[in-house]
C-alpha cells in the first residue's frame, strides 16, 4: 500500500512539474509561481467537477476558455481528405555493382610495370599494370607460328587452284582438237606445273600419229605402199588416243585432287591460327596483331602482358607492386564508376505495401554532409525475399553522382512515396496523444469540456494520420495544446486514485 502511494504521488510530482514547465513555456512564468495555491485549488475543483460528473459523463475534462491561450489550445473539425503517403527511412549509400570490377591476372608472372595509383581516375582501355609471363609468350610465338604456316598454305592452295583451272581449260581445248600451235599460243603463260609438258607431248605424239596413219592411208589406198605398214601406222594411232584419254583423265583427277589437298591444308592452318589467337583471348590478350613485328622488334615484349581498365572509373583498391610474384588467385585491382552510386534501403513490414508504386519512380533523398541540397534516384528494385534476421525488404535505387558529392558508405534520410490515399478521415499527429501503450485525442464537447477518444491510426501521410476507428467525420478536436490536456487528465486520474 505504502508502494502504491509513493507510485501516486511520484507521478502527480511529474505532472505538476510539466503543468510548471508548460506554462512557464507559454510566458506565465509569474502567474504560476505568484498563483501556486490558486492552481492546486483549480486542479482540485476540476477533479471534484470531474468527480461530480462522472455519472452522468466519465471522463469529461474542463478548461476555462481563459486559459485556452494560455494552454496552447486551438481547434479544428476533423475532417475526410487525400493524403499523399510519405515516409522518411533511413538508408546508406552503397557501390554500383553493376559497375565494379575486380580485376585478376588471367597468368602467372612477375610485374613488369605499374602506371597507375591508388584513388586515380582511369579511362577505358587505359594500361593499369604490365606483366611479364613465359606462358603468354609461348601463346603469342605459338600464334605467330601458325599464322605463318597459315599463310604458306594460303599461297599453296592460291597456285593449285590457279593450275586446276589452266588444266581444265587446256583439257577442254585438247579435246575440241584445237590445232597445236593456237594451243602453245593460247596456254603458254598459264601457269600449269609439270601437267603442261605432259599433256602437249603427248597431244603431238597423237597429232603425228594421226598424220602417219591419214598418209599412209591415202597410199595404201593407192596400192603404193604395204597394208601391213598402215595397220602399223594404226596401232600406233590407237595407242597414241589411249594413252592421251588415261592422261587426259589422269591428269583432271590429279589437279583436282592436288587442289582439294592444298585447300584441307590451309583450312588445317586456319583451324591451328584460330586456337591459338581463342587461347590467347582466352588468356585476357586481346589485341593479336603486329605480333610479328614486335618479334623483330624486340622479342623481350613479347611475354608482355597488359591488363587494362574494362570502363571508365576509379581506382578505389591496389594491390600489386613492380617485380611482385602474380598468379591468378590474387586481385590487383578494384575499379569502380563512381558517376553513379546505389542507394539501399530495408523497408519494414509496415512499409511494404509502398513499394508496389514505386519500381521505377524517383525517390528524394539527404545527407548529413549536404543538409541543404536534395538528391534523387530511380528504383530499380524493390526486393522478392524479406531478410530473416531483420525482417526487412531490400529497396535499390540508382542515382546519378555526377560531382561525386555522395560516397559509398554515407548513411542517407530517404523520402518514400506511396499512392494518395483518397477520401480517409485524417487529423494532425500534433493532435494525437499516446499514454499506456494507447493512441487518444482530445474532442471538444462544448463550452469548456473535452473528452478523451481513443483511436485506432492507419497509414501516415507527411504530418497527418489516417484515423480508422474511434473518431467520426466533423468532430471538433484538439489539434494543439493537447499535452496540457493529458497533464490535467493524469493530474485527476492520479487524485481520484487517492
């Protein structure tokens, strides 16, 4: 019991103590210190009043229009309207992954060459570190080789093809039996190998047989020689057309073939050409031409091994010195584009309905750095998975840094938007008390009383609430001075506890 007591008068010490401070705060300083028994007799009669009352209306608290403007009061209907949701969460500012590169050697080596420091702005393509590797050495002398051998066939196959063509042509003109010297005319530029000597000889050795066996037919005919020395002249003419129709297709066959070896060839050297350039891109070497060149040059550089920037960016980490051991598992580099940053927000359950509007919608967010200035960013993501831990949905938005005023890592206050909310009964939050763990307003009745209706809130939209139970439209409530109201209903409650 004597705990009870303490408990009472402990908390109507507090209650007189923040009366004092309100009204010392509303420039009556002088009349509360001058009036102090006037006041406890005025909180005594109001709880006696209240006392008095109960029966017919509990809970009714009454304040002296006087006093109003003392207390701070003022009043105001509530009322249905639109409210635009917004919500201020706190967020950080985080890299653009889609624009960072960690960047590795794709060998092992030993670093020939550093140009580049820590925090430097690098363009694409620009050198970032030089590396001398035996294995990109041997790749890029491989590649020369077999370009070489590429080219050697390209000629091969450019000479047998020419000769396929000649020989057919001269085939074709052997069998139409053009006369020989229009065909020494004709074909004596043409490039043929050995095919030409053999298929003219053996076309004269048909022509002169030809010219035996007509002769020597026009005498026998004649009776002016022997038949026996025409069927010969015959023989000879037969085996002479035998011999030319094997060469002929001999030779058709043979510089077809030749040509069709001649073009596997370089196509088997085209094959070896492009391994070895795919294994050097493979090894992060991209530009592969003037390797012979550089071999004349100076064959020290041909193990060179350049890595360079993949975009424009900044170098935010380096790990690599001059003549360091490098392997593949090692990182040299952080390069990151700083023109843009990311700004990640977790979003509480009772925020995740405001993420349905806003894919793709502009978010306004502050840092402490720039109190003053306003930044934006677009939403690219609004999360599909709450976090178990922190009962959380990942916001990601991206924002243009084109100064590089923001910096990943700051923490950010961010603006979230939602739909308007059409046609709600909303009051101010300055009008909305809250004591054990219970939302209240202050409804005026008439004349100097006011009653306590508790409320139940819904969705916030800047400084209005939605209230969704407990209040009704055009009701006149408290919108300020609603402390000092709950100060004298305490102050009562703890009296009539007493």
């Amino acid at each position: 019991m004597t705990h009870l007591w303490n408990r009472r008068y402990f908390w109507l010490a507090v209650v007189a103590v923040v009366l004092l401070a309100a009204l010392a705060g509303s420039g009556i300083t002088y009349f509360a210190l001058s009036n102090g028994p006037r006041l406890s007799a005025g909180l005594t009669e109001h709880t006696e009043q209240g006392q008095a009352t109960e029966e017919g209306d509990a809970g009714v608290i009454r304040l002296e229009q006087t006093k109003w403007k003392i207390a701070g009061i003022r009043i105001e209907p509530a009322h249905r309207e639109t409210l635009s949701q917004v919500v201020q969460v706190t967020g950080k500012l985080a890299l653009n992954e889609d624009r960072l590169a960690q960047i590795y050697s794709q060998v092992e080596g030993m670093v020939h060459e550093v140009p580049v420091h820590f925090g430097q702005e690098v363009t694409a393509g620009q050198t970032l570190v030089v590396i001398d590797s035996q294995q990109i050495g041997l790749a890029k002398l491989e590649l020369i080789k077999s370009r070489l051998a590429t080219r050697l066939a390209d000629v091969d196959y450019q000479w047998q093809q020419t000769v396929e063509t000649n020989v057919q042509a001269l085939i074709e003109s052997l069998r139409k039996r053009v006369p020989l010297a229009q065909i020494e005319e004709t074909f004596l530029d043409r490039d043929m190998g050995d095919y030409r000597s053999q298929l003219v000889s053996a076309y004269a050795r048909l022509h002169k047989s030809q010219a035996d066996y007509e002769r020597l037919k026009d005498l026998s005919e004649q009776r002016i020689t022997a038949g026996k020395d025409l069927l010969t002249v015959q023989a000879a003419l037969e085996a002479d057309q035998a011999t030319m129709l094997a060469l002929l297709e001999q030779i058709k066959f043979t510089s077809s073939h030749s040509r069709l070896a001649a073009e596997h060839e370089l196509e088997k050297a085209k094959t070896a050409e492009s391994v070895s350039e795919l294994n050097l891109r493979i090894l992060g070497v991209s530009d592969t031409e003037g390797l012979a060149e550089t071999l004349g040059s100076g064959a020290e550089t041909v193990s060179h091994y350049t890595i360079t920037a993949p975009f424009v960016g900044s170098i935010i980490q380096k790990d690599v010195v001059l003549e360091e051991r490098v392997d593949p598992t090692a990182m040299l580099f952080t390069v990151a584009d700083l023109s843009t940053v990311w700004v990640k927000v977790d979003i509480f359950d009772q925020y995740i309905p405001l993420l349905t509007h806003l894919m793709d919608k502009s978010i306004r967010f502050r840092v402490n750095a720039y109190p003053d200035q306003v930044f934006e960013g677009r939403v690219f993501s609004t999360g599909s998975v709450v976090d178990d831990k922190t009962r959380t949905l990942p916001l990601t938005a991206i924002a243009d840094n084109p100064q590089r005023l923001l910096k990943p890592g700051m923490f950010v206050e961010v603006e979230l938007r939602g739909e308007p909310l059409t046609d709600v009964l909303a009051v101010p939050v300055s009008a909305i008390q809250e004591y054990e763990n219970k939302r209240f307003v202050f409804v005026h009745l008439e004349g100097d009383e006011f009653v306590r209706r508790d409320i139940t809130t819904g969705r916030a939209g800047g400084d209005m609430l939605e209230v969704t139970a407990g209040l009704a439209n055009d009701e006149e409530l408290v919108v300020e001075g609603g402390f000092f109201l709950k100060s004298q209903m305490l102050a009562e409650q703890f009296a009539d506890e007493d």
